[in-house]
C-alpha cells in the first residue's frame, strides 16, 4: 500500500520541490510525485541489497557503498520524528532519534529487571514469589520510542540492518561472564515466516565480538505459542510451559549460559527458557535483552 510522504520529510523531496519550483503542478501531482520516488527508491534499495545466506545480515563494503549512495539520492523518512535518515546504518531511523535511545535507569527488579514503580522494594513481587533459574535478567532501555520503533523494523518489517546497531547496543551493556551465548529460540513455523530470528542475529554479533561460542540448535521451541500479550499472568505461564526442549545437553552442561531476548515482555519465555536449561545442567544462566516492556 502507497503511503504518501509528507513534503518535508525526504530528499527525495527535493526532487518533489524542484518538481513544484519548475512546474508549479496541482497537489494530486505533487502527491504522485511523491509515491513514485518513493517506489523508486524501493526498488533500488530491494535490487542491490545482499544478504548472507547463512545469518541473512546485509553486509559488504560494496553493499554499503550502494546503500549510502541510495540513502543520499533517496533518503527514507524516519518513522520516529518524519525527518529524513540521512544515516544508512541506522536508516530509516534518524541519527538524532537513534541517539535518543537511552539506558533505563530508574527503580528495577534486581532479579528479573523488570522496571519498577518505587525505589521501595528492590525484587518484584512475581521474583519474590517463584525464584527464576537464572542468576538475573538485565534490558538496556525500555520497550519505547526509537527502541520499539527499531526493534519492530527488525522483527516486523524485515530491515535486517538494523540488528547490528541493535546488537551495538546490548554490547553498551554489563555483559557478566560466560561460556556460551545461547539466543531464545523461535518456532521453525514463526522462523519460516520471518525468514530470521532477530535473537540470534544478536547472538551471532556479540557472540563473535566477545569471543564466546554461539549455540543455536540446543535449546529448540517445540510449540508455536500464541502471543504473550494481553494474557493474564497465569495464563502466560501456562502458554509457555514446557513450549522449549533441550537438545545435545553436553553442550551445556556445567556451562554458563548468555540467554539473549530481543524484548523481555512479561519474562515468562526467558524463565522458562533458563528453567530447561538449568535443568538439562546448564551452569550459571544470565539472560540479556534490548529492551523490557513496561506491563502492570
Ligand atoms: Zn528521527
Ligand atoms: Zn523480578
């Protein structure tokens, strides 16, 4: 579906105003305009993107060069603020709004992360009434803004680039001590759809930046469970029980473990997820995230 561009948003506005300047045209032209050098920019972007095969991250310096050049003709508008993204690492977030994405800083559960209200109590109530398997869980900001609006590109709109910054990101982060980075799995249903796990892009990334061994078929989801959101408490629970299987437990076993989680929403998938591993002999498990969802 065409969506109209707002006149200021793009350089390839430019094109539309020298348009306007040069020929005056009606709005219903302008707007034309603007749809076709937006398909245009499309197409060329689709055309000379190259993906890895085995991680499908785009790369190359080739790659980068032709994308730079297409970011400078037809820049895309940033979706947080409708500026241009002059910033093809970035695009089609905006280099301000990307730097806008910050670390949270306020009152967390030291156990689980999850944010919270007060600075009163230090471990949340759902910590407090059945202890995870890992030693803690960590986001770096909250599910928001520029953050949301990047993970969800990723995740929903297949913009594959954007797992590196995204991955810079986690690795601004305490990182504890590890053997083994393990990204939470995706059903090989949803990861037929998506074609990635956006987990285990990040995985990959700080796996080789820290020199740890990535391991990606041990722990496997085994049901296609529906959506976290809008479940109560209990029935979260129930929907992600026993949904993760540990295979080739020697990989594991006495190990320390880096779960990696794009978003940790309620926390029962990571629990439940660091739950099968402890209990296949996973030694210490420590679970990292990019962002945690703000709930009740
Ligand atoms: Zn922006
Ligand atoms: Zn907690």
């Amino acid at each position: 579906m065409h969506k109209a561009i707002p006149l200021y948003s793009a350089t390839i506005n430019f094109h539309v105003v020298l348009l306007i300047e040069l020929f005056q045209p009606s709005p219903p032209v302008v707007k034309r305009c603007q749809i076709i050098f937006s398909d245009l920019q499309n197409i060329f972007k689709l055309f000379y993107t190259v993906h890895c095969c085995c991680c499908y991250q785009s790369g190359g310096y080739g790659e980068t060069m032709i994308n730079n050049l297409l970011n400078m003709f037809f820049p895309e508008t940033c979706p947080v603020c409708m500026r241009p993204a002059l910033d093809h690492a970035t695009a089609p977030i905006c280099a301000e709004c990307w730097n806008s994405i910050c670390r949270y800083t306020g009152p967390a559960c030291q156990k689980c992360g999850k944010p919270l209200v007060s600075e009163a109590s230090t471990t949340c109530g759902g910590c407090l009434q059945d202890e995870p398997a890992f030693v803690y869980a960590r986001s770096f900001g909250l599910y928001d803004h520029a953050l949301r609006k990047a993970i969800n590109l990723l995740k929903y709109h297949n913009v594959r680039r954007l797992s590196r910054p995204l991955s810079d990101i986690l690795l601004r982060m305490n990182i504890p001590p590890a053997d083994v980075v393990i990204p939470v799995p995706l059903h090989e249903k949803r990861l037929k759809q998506r074609e990635f796990n956006q987990s285990a892009l990040f995985g990959k990334y700080v796996a080789q930046r820290l020199d740890l061994t990535l391991t990606l078929n041990c722990l496997v989801k085994l049901r296609n469970t529906a959506q976290q959101v809008g479940l109560s408490s209990q029935d979260r629970n129930k929907n992600i029980r026993k949904a993760f299987r540990v295979n080739h437990a020697e990989l594991i076993k006495g190990k320390d473990i880096l779960l990696i989680d794009d978003v940790i929403t309620t926390g029962a998938t990571v629990r439940e997820c660091s739950y099968v591993l402890k209990k296949a002999g996973a030694g210490n498990i420590y679970v990292i995230a990019l962002a945690h969802g703000v709930m009740d």
